[in-house]
C-alpha cells in the first residue's frame, strides 16, 4: 500500500541526508522521483545536506497544487513513481492535504521531511496537518545533541548566540550562523523552556555565582 510517511525531527538531524538516500536507492533501481522542497538553504530548486549532496528539485510555492502538478507530469508522458517533499513544514496545510490525494487517488508513496516544531515550540500548520494525515510518523535515528548532552527536541533561534522569542515564523537560516546573525541551535526540552543556548550556558559557567574570599594577610 502507498503511503504518505512523515520524517520529522529538529533541524540539523540528518532529514534531508534521508531524502536524499531515498532518492539515491529509488533512482539507481531506475525508479523517478518527483522531488520538492521550499526555500532550501542552498538556493531555490535545491534539495541540499549538510553532508554536501544536492540535487535538482521543483520549488514549491505558495498557491502551488501538488496533486495537479504531478497529474500534470504524468499526463504529459512523465514518468512518476514516487514523490519527495523536503522542508515540508514550510507547505500549507491544503498542499499537505494534496499530498495525501496523491497517496490515495495515484497510488504514489509520499515521503515528506520536515521539522515539527517552531523556534517557540510551536506545530508549523503544514506539519500539522502531515501529523494528521500521514499513515506514518518516522522520527531520525541519529539524535542531534543538546550542547548538556541530552537528546535535543527543540529548535531554538539565536542572535549572538542568545535565543530569541518574538518575530516571524519563517525565517531561513542554519545551526552555524555568523556573530550578530539570526541563527539556530538545538536544545533538549528542559534548556529551550530556561532559554539556556550554549552560548549563555557557557558565559554562566565563566562568571563565578560568589564573590572570591581573599585571606587578609
Ligand atoms: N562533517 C560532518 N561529518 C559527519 N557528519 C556530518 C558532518 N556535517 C554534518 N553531518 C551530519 O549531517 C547531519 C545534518 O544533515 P542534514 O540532512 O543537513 O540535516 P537536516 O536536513 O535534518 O537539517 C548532522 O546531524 C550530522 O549527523
Ligand atoms: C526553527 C525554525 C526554523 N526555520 C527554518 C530554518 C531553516 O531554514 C529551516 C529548517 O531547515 P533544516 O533543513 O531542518 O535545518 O527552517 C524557520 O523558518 N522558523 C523556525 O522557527
């Protein structure tokens, strides 16, 4: 059975490296993908890794039907064997529905990477709706670390290294961002809700809680 899988996970945990490997072995059994993606940090009509590998992918847009768009393909004598949609939190919530259509009505496989959650914690409306409608959710086996070792769950923005609380939902950018920069870090749960970034752990831990006791000599 065709099924719509969301792999879902914080930035920087390898969803991309995924798509891309599921990419490699689908087309090396001489199987062609149609491949999304939405404002990749390599530039438009890139699907890119941190790990280096790209390819050529369509760039979603706002308004964009994918059902249509794949229909579009096949009717004109494209070949479609499955589809990939990366930095699907970036959809909108009816493209996600599309998605699904195409599961059910083309019978085409769906596999859609995105992060779930936003630098407040909170669902993007398009990884809502993947959470409702996939057949399955797949969470990355390799765990992006918290700078305290534990599994990071959140996605934290940063400006000089502190993190940030107000601003627009969507801003693109990566984990290794310049000084003076929007960036991103990962965090586990506990250090996203105290605001803790490595950066501000590591200024506490430099500036001492006491006062140094001299000895009167
Ligand atoms: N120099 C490197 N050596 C080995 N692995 C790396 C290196 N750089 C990045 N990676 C791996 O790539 C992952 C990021 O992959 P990517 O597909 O770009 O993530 P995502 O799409 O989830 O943001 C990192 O978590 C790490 O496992
Ligand atoms: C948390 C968060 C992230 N983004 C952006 C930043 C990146 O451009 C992508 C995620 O890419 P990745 O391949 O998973 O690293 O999403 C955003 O716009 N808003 C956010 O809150």
């Amino acid at each position: 059975m065709p099924e719509l899988v969301f792999f879902s996970g914080t930035m920087d945990c390898g969803k991309s490296t995924l798509a891309l490997q599921i990419e490699h072995n689908r087309s090396a059994r001489g199987l062609q993908g149609m491949i999304y993606t939405r404002d990749d940090r390599a530039g438009r009509g890139k699907l890119s890794s941190r790990l280096g590998l790209v390819t050529e992918a369509v760039e979603a847009t706002d308004g964009m039907d994918f059902y249509a768009h794949i229909v579009a393909a096949l009717s004109s004598g494209g070949r479609v064997d499955y589809v990939i949609a990366d930095e699907a939190q970036f959809l909108a919530p009816d493209q996600i529905d599309q998605l699904a259509r195409v599961v059910d009505d083309l019978e085409l496989d769906v596999f859609a990477f995105g992060i779930s959650t936003d630098f407040r914690s909170k669902l993007f409306p398009g990884s809502q709706r993947l959470v409702e409608l996939a057949d399955r959710i797949e969470v990355l086996q390799v765990e992006a670390l918290c700078w305290c070792g534990a599994r990071a769950t959140h996605n934290a923005r940063t400006l000089d290294g502190q993190m940030v609380v107000e601003g627009a939902q969507v801003v693109i950018g990566d984990v290794h961002s310049a000084p003076a920069e929007v960036g991103y870090e990962v965090l586990c749960r506990r250090h996203h809700r105290r605001r803790q970034t490595s950066a501000s752990a590591h200024a506490a831990a430099l500036s001492p809680d006491v006062l140094p006791v001299y000895s009167a000599e």
